[in-house]
C-alpha cells in the first residue's frame, strides 16, 4: 500500500482536520445546552464583574471580562455566547498548534498535533468552564508559534507581534508567563537559538509586552497588588496533607494531559511508535515537560497547593510537544484524511455524551453538582419574581452573596446584570450590604453562618427551592433571599 503522507494533498488533509475542528466545535457549543443548567463558577463570576470597564477585577486580570462584557452586550442567549467563545478560542489553539508543529515536521504531525488538543480534556469537559484558564489558550499557543517560529526565522515581525501577544496573555492570566518562560529556557539549552541573548529586537519585543501589562500592573499596584496577592497566595502550603494534596492534583493533572494523545492515537489509526532521539524529537519533549516543571517549581517556592487546573493552559505545549516526540510515527498513518475527519468528530460527540452522562448519573443518585446542573433559569425567575413583587418591576440594582460558587447562577440570565459583591468573609458583610445603596438582595445558600446573622434583623425574607436541569432525581438546592432597602 503507497504511504498516505505521500499520496494525499496537503489541502486535502487540513481541510480534513478543519472539517472535524469545526464539528467538534458545534457540538461542544449546542450540546452543553441540553444538559447544562448553569455555567461553571468561574463564568458567572467573571459575569458579575462585566458590569464596568477596568484595568483589573478581584483576583484576575482584565481582558477575559472585557471580552465578557462585550459578549453580554450581543442579543441571544448568554449560556450560547460563552459557549461559542469557547469553542472560537478551541479552534484558534488548534490552528495554531497545527502551525507551529509545521516549523519543525510534515503535515501529519501536524494533524496530528490539532488532535491531540481537541480530543483532550481542556477542548471539551473543561471548555465549558469559560474562565481564565480556558480563554488563556490561545494566547499560549500564540506565544509558542511567534517565540518558535521567531528562533527559526529570525523575523522582526514575530517579535514585534510576540510582544503584543505577550501583554494580552498577561492580561488573560499570569500563568501565560510559563510559556514565555519556556521560551528562556529553550533560548540557553538549544545552542542555535541562544543567538536571541544578543538580538536587540528581543528586548523591543519584552518592551512591548511590558507596555501592553503596564495599565494593569499600575491597577494593580493601587489596589494593594489583588490580583497579584491572590495569584501567588490565595491557597497556600501549609501541611504534609496539603503537600499530598497537591501531588494529587500533579497526578490528576498529567493524567488529564495524557487523554488527547491517546484518544488522537486511536482516531488516526494506532501507528506504531516510532521513537527516536533526533533534535525535533528532544525539542518537543522540551515543549511538554518545561511549561509543567515551571508550574510546578513556582508553585511550591511560593508556598502554593498545586490544582489539576494550572495545567489546562499549559495543554499548547503538550500537543506541540508529542506531535514533535511522534513525527516520525505520524508519517506512517495511513487512514484517508476523511476516515480521520469522521473518526475525529466521533469522538467529540462521544466524550459530550460522557459529560451528560456523568452529570446526570450524579442527579440519578440525588449529588448533582451545583457548577452545572442547578437550573439557573428556574432560579433567576423565582428571583426576580420575588423581586418585582416588592420593587414594582423594576431591575435588581445589586446582588450580594456569601458563596460565588453557585448563587451567582442568576447573572447568565439577569438583564441587566446588578452590580455584585463578595459577603466572604463575614466581618466585611455590613460594609458590603452598606455598599448597596440603592437597595438589592442577598443570595444566600442554606447552611451558611450569615444566615443566622440576618435572620436576626428587620430584613425582609423569602426562601427558594431550585431543581436540578434536566429535572431528574432528589436532589435541590435552598436559597434564602434578604432584601436590601434603599439608602435614605
């Protein structure tokens, strides 16, 4: 049989791997719709600060609110816009995974690169929690490509564009910062790339990126460094538990990075392995291991308990890095670009199959958990049912709560969205509810030492029960809601 790599056009194969990026787009788009009730924490949280512009919000920097607010502003539903957004910034990490591997090795393992990332655990169970991590994707990706492809070209249009990309991926998240890392790294241990030490472009290209950061790093230092405290401090190591703890979520973490190569592996065909120890291969184990050992000493010099999610952003250098370690395997496949294509979206639909499945096993058995299943509409309706009764139909101006877990579901669907704020901890409540000036509610699940505290005031009361989405099992949520009066 004549080797494919050698018969098939190399339109053909990336009109292929388009074709199935694209189907596994619409599907990680519309199918979350009929089995998600809510978004993740995450999303609605960033959802509550997208009522204003700003260089900085709480614990994050600015850019994925902005994009936010932006999405909140166009007509149609707001679950689908994130989830749109999402999978836009999927096939963007792709193309530009499938780009940067093409430096280096043929369109096979290039193929195979893109698929690796779409069939992995960050492009689908995870894409659905539109946050930080998710949207931060690209952008590493970004940096990967204009870094590699400016070591190998030496072109001053990709450090100038770098350096933009640089800024705007601090912007989404410091984490981004790895992969600039890795990129210093790369630059002292390949001897052809230690050139860029003495290249002043590369230090207009630092420059640039630190101009596009400066506006939020001044936010940030007039606010007491938030964002930055919270980044480095917010869990910190403090016990041998927590040291196990964190080499759990490492395991989980590796483990997570591990399901696209395989399911890829499976989708073109099971070549056999080919490894071998060429400077291609040894740049790519370089591509998967550096981003993580980064993470991982960063985290522990700072005293921070490692989480299964810092390496969702991280997933650009895995896939770049084991369709570099395979190229040689990839040039063996030899299923047609369409059985690829139609095995690739197979997939997608059978791991969004999984994700319903799980969440609605977890319903069955009366555990739904609340990120995804509390039906969030239902919720906003008794709300501000609720609400209107008393107001005369006007706008929920503010909406207070002690847990942003899942009582902030009702921001997806309030319009427009109450300015918010954080009742945790609790000596900090009063000055919060004081805040709200021109009255509002606080949502407030059962359970919480708040509860105590306003039950023993003159606030106006009322309790909602939420159901899960889709309506299956025992299980159900309870709200208790206070009502803030207008400042005199």
């Amino acid at each position: 049989m004549m080797d494919t790599s050698q018969r098939v056009p190399a339109r053909v194969l990336a009109g292929a791997v388009a074709l199935a990026c694209l189907a596994h787009a619409i599907i990680w788009s519309l199918a979350p719709l009929l089995f998600l009730g809510n978004l993740h924490t995450d999303t609605v949280e960033a959802t509550s600060w997208a009522t204003h512009w700003d260089w900085g919000y709480f614990k994050h920097p600015p850019l994925v609110v902005w994009l936010f607010k932006l999405v909140v502003g166009l007509p149609g539903s707001r679950m689908l816009k994130f989830l749109l957004l999402s999978q836009a910034t999927v096939l963007a990490s792709a193309a530009l995974i499938w780009l940067t591997v093409r430096i280096y090795a043929s369109q096979w393992a290039a193929a195979f690169g893109a698929l690796v990332y779409v069939a992995s655990p960050p492009a689908t169970f995870f894409a659905t929690q539109v946050n930080h991590n998710s949207l931060s994707i690209p952008f590493g990706a970004a940096i990967l490509f204009l870094g590699l492809r400016y070591f190998e070209k030496r072109r001053t249009a990709d450090i100038l564009a770098l350096g933009v990309i640089a800024g705007l991926a601090l912007l989404t998240k410091y984490q981004t910062a790895f992969f600039l890392m890795t990129l210093a790294v790369l630059a002292l241990v390949v001897a052809r790339f230690r050139w860029v030490w003495t290249d002043p472009r590369g230090y207009v290209g630092a420059a640039l990126a630190l101009a596009v950061f400066a506006p939020h790093l001044w936010w940030d230092y007039q606010h007491g460094w938030r964002t930055l405290l919270y980044a480095s401090a917010d869990r910190p190591l403090r016990t041998i538990g927590d040291f196990g703890y964190s080499l759990n979520e490492l395991l989980d973490g590796v483990l997570m990075c591990l399901v696209g190569p395989l399911l890829a592996w499976l989708v073109v065909g099971r070549p056999r392995p080919a490894l071998v120890s060429d400077a291609v291969s040894r740049l790519g184990w370089l591509l998967i291991a550096t981003p993580i050992a980064i993470m991982v000493a960063l985290g522990f010099a700072s005293g921070q308990i490692l989480r299964q999610g810092w390496l969702i952003p991280l997933m650009p250098g895995v896939a770049v890095g084991v369709a570099l370690v395979f190229a040689r395997a990839a040039e063996g496949i030899t299923v047609s670009p369409r059985a690829i294509a139609a095995r690739a979206a197979g997939v997608s639909g059978a791991l969004a199959v999984a994700f319903a499945l799980f969440l609605l096993g977890r319903a069955a058995m009366g555990h739904p958990v609340a990120a995804y299943s509390l039906d969030g509409r239902d919720f906003t309706g008794q709300v501000q049912s609720l609400w209107r009764a008393r107001s005369g139909g006007a706008p929920i101006p503010c909406l207070l709560t002690p847990n942003r877990s899942f009582a902030l579901a009702t921001m997806l669907y309030l319009d427009p969205i109450p300015s918010g704020g954080d009742l945790d901890p609790l000596p900090d409540a009063a000055a919060a509810m004081a805040a709200c000036r021109g009255g509002g509610l606080v949502l407030s699940p059962d359970g919480f030492a708040l509860n105590e505290k306003l039950d023993a005031s003159t606030l106006d009361r009322a309790t909602v029960s939420v159901r899960p989405w889709p309506a299956i099992g025992a299980g159900s949520w309870t709200f208790r809601l206070y009502f803030l009066p207008a400042a005199p």
